[in-house]
C-alpha cells in the first residue's frame, strides 16, 4: 500500500475565505450545528435474497461504487427458517441516485423452493454457522469455524465505515472476535483477538475484500481503527528530514472510557511497533501504546462513552465532525465539530481559525491532535424497533457531497477543476437544490425487530439529515443547548476547553438508564441483559440550570 498526499494553498485560501456565502468569523466558536429537517427512509430494501437479517451497515466509497458492509448475516426463509449464515456480507448501493435505500448482493444462491414453489435465495448458503463471509477467514479460523459448528466460532464484523485509500481502493481495520454461543461466563461472549487490516477494491462485478496479513493489532491492546480512521497529510512534527508527499493515517479506538487516538506514516500499517500514540496531557506522541483499562480523564484523548459512529471532514462545515452513538442505549445519535477556534497549544501553525489561521482542508487530518472538540450534543433520536434499542448509528458522508474525497487522493493527471465525486442521492436531494456539499447528511442504524439470544432479527434502517443555515455570529455563550426530538435546533452549550476533555456527562453515560446495558467489546452488545443500574445527576445538566437561574431565564 502507499499514498501520496498534496496540500494546494490556493484552493485552501479559496475554501475558506467564504463559509456558505458568509465570511468566518474566527473571534467566535468555530460553528453552530442546527437541523433544519430530519428525513426518515425506512429499511434497507434487499431484493436479491428470500430474507436477510444483517446488523452493522457501514458504506465507502470506491471506484464510484458505493460499498455497504454488514456484520453477521443470517438469510432465512419465507417461513423464517435459516438458509445461511455468515460473518459479514458486502452489497453495493444499487440505484444510488433514484433510491438510496436499495442495495445488490453478491455471492446469492438459489437455495431451493418452499412448498407455495417460490424460489428462495440465500447469500454464500450453507448451513453451518460462521464458516464464511465476505472478508475472508484465514485457514485456520475456516476450520475451527467448521469443526465447532456454531457452538464456538471466530467471527470478523467491519464494525466502522472504511477509509479511503485512492478513489480506487480503502481500507479497513475490522475486528476480529471469538464468540462463544453459550459461555459459562457471559462476560466471555464476546472476546476481542485484535484487528486485522483489510484492503477494499470495487470491480463492477462486485467489492472485494483482501487481507493484509494476520492481526496487525494485538487484541491485548485498544482497538485503533475500530471507531474511525482518516487519512492526512504528512504529520508537521515529523515531516522533517522526509518525504512530505507521504501520508499519515490517524486512527481512533473506543475504550470503556472513551476514544484514545495512535497515528501511522502510510506505508507502516502493518507494523504495530511503528505506530505512534497520542498523549492529551502533554499534547505529544509516543511509542507506548495507552493501557486499554486506564480510567483517568487526563490519559484519554476524548473522554466520555462511544459504541459507534466515525468522523469525517465536512465542507459544509469547513471542519471534522463526529457523528457516533454513546453507550446509553438511548438510540440516539449525538454530533460533535472539532473547533478551530479553540487550538490545544500555542504552536505558531495551528493557531485560532485553523493552519495558519486560514482553515483546514481535508488533508489536515492533524488538526485532531491540535484543536478541541465540541461538547456532545443530540443530533437525532432514532425510534427503536419492538425488540429493543437501536445501535451501530454511522453516518454516510459520501451522500449528497462531491467532495467526500479529499483532492490529493485523486490521480496526479486529474485536473484541479475534477477532483470531485459524483453526487449520490439525487432523487432525494437534487445537487441544486442542496445548499452546498454535506449540508445533508445520510444516517444508518441497526433496529432490533426481535430480541432473544438466538432469536434476534435486526434489520438496517436509514434517515436523513438535512442542517440549518450556518450563523457566522454563533457567539458560545449565547447558544442553547441541546434540542429534544420535537426540538430539532442542535446547538453547542459550552465552549470547548483547551484542556485535556472530561466527558460532558462525567462518566455517568458509561451508565445506561432505564435497565439498558453497557456495550460490549465492539461497543454494542447485540443481547439485551437487563439489571438494576443507579443513574446518577448529571454535572453538566445541575451546570445548565444554574446557568439559566443566574442569566434570569
């Protein structure tokens, strides 16, 4: 693998002398996030198989292609029997542009016919639980799958949105875990064995999955890559004395606690003792990886509670945003923006208003490491479906945005003036009538039509999102907080710190209300255990109304 990576000033400048047809106003909070209309799209529509019941549901782009990966897919029949089941399954967005809710599968089998004479299709059939998947078992994972029949099985779930690595390739950092269907423990469900990297190609005869290798990262350690990764320039702290073409890939993994992020030069990816780790309370890199169990704030990049989401570079916005589900099992989806305005350090590069007060573009994925994030705030309450709680909400950002693909990944014969995507999700959302790249934004999540240990049917369902106007004199202090479903203004409540972040909710949304459950390893857990949980007074609410009883409210 090996990218080269281009920062152009030119159309730096260009960017971001204009926000939307408004100047920035730097001396202010970067943004104010507000949504203007929520969109809700129903299921996904599969009509290549029978029946499926799949959870996950995460897309990239590539080779204008868009590729929609699933973790465990089981297809059944007209009358629910089982006909296959595999680890993950892939499909492309069939009609992107006339509806963004079908998709085409691949390796679909004709599986025989029930007793009406219908037909009935199942993806890579076989019977045997877990012995296949679109990302391919290694062979010795193949036959532990297939001497343990289900019983005990080594499953490979994408868990995250792919990055991509040109327009013609991503990739992935997907986890590989042990299930045990009947553990004595139940806490040993679920047991992580590390991250193996995938490499993602999109012939028209359907995405392919390759893998780079065994596991790149030990199971021992945080899952880097699990949450999100994103491809950026040439790291300003080590660009000296290299090639400054080459890229650095920035990598974030949830902990119990939080995000933690590591960052790799390109071309070592698959040597974990060459990945640097981000201390947040000296704002500097290290070669010592953070211990996955550590609890103080202070060692944590991002503090608070994260089961799914990812992070990508909005140019309606002109900056990061994170877009993710916390543990609370609320099937809410929550949104933060990486704030420009409130650099970490006074390094005379990145200053208040972006790299060299000028911005960022979507190469400058080292403004993670150098600007704070906004506190959480509630996006878009998704209705649960009869079998319990929502999870795996993950945005699509290469909807409704021809610049999902950063300008330096495109070929070097491309002329500046078409280094753009394709615009996806026309039938929706017309590209002229848009209101610029990213001002919508398309939304996944997995419902829960039955719950049970072995009974469960889930099925993936979309949204869309379509953002308000943005106010260049969004001044912090007088933004509202957080809207509720009927209420759809999102707004910042605070100011982002310079410090090292505490979560906004102090921890206490690592506790889930009304007798939910905490995630599991991969940040959800597709079970329902209920127990009684206390849930404690949240700061930053008691912080709130005391805001508003001294403001006069």
């Amino acid at each position: 693998m090996g990218a080269r990576c281009f920062a152009r000033v030119s159309w730096r400048k260009q960017v971001f002398t204009i926000l939307c047809g408004v100047p920035v106003a730097f001396s202010q909070t970067w943004t104010q996030i507000t949504v203007k209309n929520v969109t809700q799209l129903g299921p996904q529509l599969t009509p290549d198989v029978t029946y499926v019941s799949r959870d996950g549901g995460f897309s990239v782009l590539v080779n204008d292609a868009i590729v929609w990966l699933y973790d465990d897919t089981e297809c059944m029949s007209f009358e629910g029997a089982q006909l296959s089941f595999v680890s993950n399954t892939a499909a492309f967005a069939d009609q992107s542009n006339t509806n963004v809710s079908l998709v085409q599968d691949f390796g679909v089998e004709m599986v025989g016919e029930d007793h009406y004479g219908r037909k009935e299709y199942a993806i890579l059939a076989n019977t045997t639980v877990g012995t296949g998947g679109w990302i391919p078992f290694q062979q010795d994972e193949l036959e532990f799958n297939e001497e343990m029949k289900g019983r005990e099985r080594v499953a490979i779930w994408p868990g995250t949105s792919p990055t991509p690595f040109s327009t013609t390739e991503a990739l992935l950092f997907a986890p590989l875990v042990y299930v045990d269907a009947t553990p004595q423990d139940p806490a040993k469900e679920y047991q992580a064995r590390g991250m193996t990297l995938v490499s993602i190609t999109a012939p028209k005869t359907g995405p392919v999955a390759a893998r780079q290798g065994d596991l790149v990262i030990p199971g021992t350690q945080v899952a880097f890559g699990g949450f999100a990764a994103l491809l950026g320039s040439s790291s300003t702290d080590t660009s000296e004395g290299s090639d400054t073409n080459e890229c650095d890939l920035y990598l974030l993994g949830m902990t119990n606690v939080g995000l933690q992020l590591a960052r790799v030069n390109i071309n070592d990816l698959t040597t974990y003792s060459k990945y640097a780790f981000f201390e947040p309370h000296n704002l500097n890199f290290t070669e010592t990886p953070p211990d996955p169990n550590l609890t103080n704030y202070e060692q944590v990049y991002l503090a608070g509670t994260f089961s799914s989401g990812g992070v990508f570079y909005s140019p309606y916005f002109v900056t990061y945003i994170m877009v993710y589900f916390n543990k609370m099992t609320d099937s809410t989806f929550y949104i933060r923006f990486l704030d420009l305005n409130t650099p970490l350090s006074s390094d005379p590069v990145w200053i208040r208003g972006g790299k060299n007060g000028v911005g960022i573009v979507h190469e400058d994925a080292e403004a993670l490491v150098r600007y704070a994030w906004s506190p959480e705030q509630m996006l878009y309450q998704s209705s649960p479906g009869p079998g319990g709680f929502n999870y795996a909400g993950t945005p699509h950002p290469e909807f409704f945005n021809r610049q999902y693909f950063a300008r330096s990944i495109f070929p070097d014969t491309t002329p500046d003036a078409q280094r753009r995507n394709a615009w996806y999700g026309f039938d929706l959302v017309p590209e002229a009538d848009a209101g610029g790249d990213g001002r919508h934004l398309l939304l996944s999540w997995t419902s829960q039509l039955h719950g049970g240990l072995d009974t469960g049917i889930y099925e993936v369902r979309l949204a869309m999102v379509e953002f308000g106007d943005i106010s260049a004199h969004a001044s912090s202090s007088s933004l509202s907080s957080t809207g509720m479903p009927d209420t759809p203004t999102v707004s910042p409540s605070a100011t982002a710190s310079a410090k090292p972040q505490k979560p906004d909710k102090g921890g206490e949304n690592m506790i889930p209300s009304d007798g939910g459950t905490l995630s599991s390893f991969l940040g959800y857990d597709k079970r329902q255990a209920y127990g009684p949980w206390l849930l404690i007074c949240e700061l930053g609410l008691l912080g709130g109304i005391v805001g508003l009883v001294i403001t006069g409210f």
